[in-house]
C-alpha cells in the first residue's frame, strides 16, 4: 500500500503547477491533502476526483482557508469530516477514513505563529484532539495518520533548530506534548523508522499505529 502526504498550500494553485500531472504518476493507493485553501465549488472536476481515485474534503468556512481532504482508490466505508467540536470543525482540519480494519486520517492542526491568540487556539486544540487519538489507539483499529503538525518533535526534524526553541511549531510545551503521543498511544514516526539518522527541514508529517 502506497500512501502519499501532501501540504498543498492551496490546491488550486498545486493544479496550476502541475500536482495532477505529478500524481497521476504516483500509483497511490491514499493521498491525504492538508491546505485546500478552497471550498467546494472552487473545485474542478480532476480536483474532486482525479483520474483513478475518489475525493472526500473538509472545507473551512473561511473562504480560502486551510482544509483537508483524502483521494483514495477505493470508496471508504466511511467518512468522518471533523471532530464534532464547532470552532475546530469550521476550519477544516480533521477528515477520517475508513476501511475494513484500517483508518486513514489527514489533519492539519494550527499555526501559533502569527500571535499569542492563535498559540492558544492551537493548544486548545492540541488539548481537545488527545481524546480523538485515544480513542483510535484504544479501538483496536490499525491507523495511519498523516499531516501538518505544524511541530517539529525533535533536534532532527528542523532545520536551523537553535533558532526556533523560542517560536511556535519548536515550543517545549508543543514537543513535551508530541512525545506524550508517542508513548501514551504508541505512535511510530514513520519516516524517522525509516530514516533514523536523516536531518529534515520539515517537521515529520506521517506517524502510523
């Protein structure tokens, strides 16, 4: 099974460069997709399903604003848009996926950088997802789970880390908490099981169960 990650930073705009072109070569099974930066109706018709592979989205209702979506080669039994807590939801952050045993989930959780108010809506969302991840890790369900984390855990994962041990995405807070992860519910850092000793510019962006 192939599974893709990416941060779009705008989907059309990725059209525009040439992503569906890219990823037609790709032979994806799942592609999670964080920063739509689009609404429904902004979609084309590739966008929403492109050749080979179905589409499922969560917009914010910010127009032009963050959002997640997965494309996926077969349908899911199920799709799960949001965590069902309203401010969090209407941003677009949260889409699940399942099938048989498995589920897929594209996240993107919030920036703090742009100032002190969104440091705390991250971490009053960082609060209120834990129970989410708990309750896949206590359900017996595999699961994989892509996405921006907008955190980088460790030294390794970010470039120029010195740098950043007072900005947001590096705070010890946001690191203490993504190790608490790891060991409460058992995540592995899937690229850094693979790549244990490669430096990343990017903070990791897939753990799996």
């Amino acid at each position: 099974m192939r599974v893709i990650s990416l941060n779009l930073n705008g989907i059309r705009s990725a059209s525009s460069k040439g992503v569906y072109a890219w990823l037609a070569k790709q032979d994806a099974d799942l592609v999670c997709l964080q920063e739509l930066k689009a609404q429904a109706s902004d979609l084309s018709l590739e966008m929403l399903n492109p050749p080979g592979l179905y589409g499922y989205f969560h917009y914010a209702e910010k127009k032009g604003y963050s959002g997640v979506g997965i494309y996926a080669k077969k349908q899911p039994a199920r799709v799960i848009e949001g965590l069902g807590i309203a401010d969090i939801d209407a941003e677009g952050r949260y889409i699940e996926t399942t099938f048989g045993n498995l589920s897929l989930v594209s996240l993107y959780l919030p920036s703090g950088s742009s100032g002190d108010e969104r440091q705390a809506a991250k971490f009053a969302f960082m609060h209120r997802f834990l129970p989410r991840l708990e309750a896949l890790a206590s359900s017996g369900r595999e699961f994989i789970l892509c996405g921006d984390w907008n955190i980088a855990h460790r030294e390794i994962d970010l470039k120029n880390w010195k740098g950043n041990l007072k900005n947001s995405g590096f705070l010890p807070e946001e690191r203490a908490w993504m190790s608490d992860l790891f060991e409460r519910i058992g995540l592995v850092d899937v690229y850094r099981r693979l790549y244990p000793e490669h430096a990343a510019s990017t903070p990791t962006s897939c753990c799996g169960w």
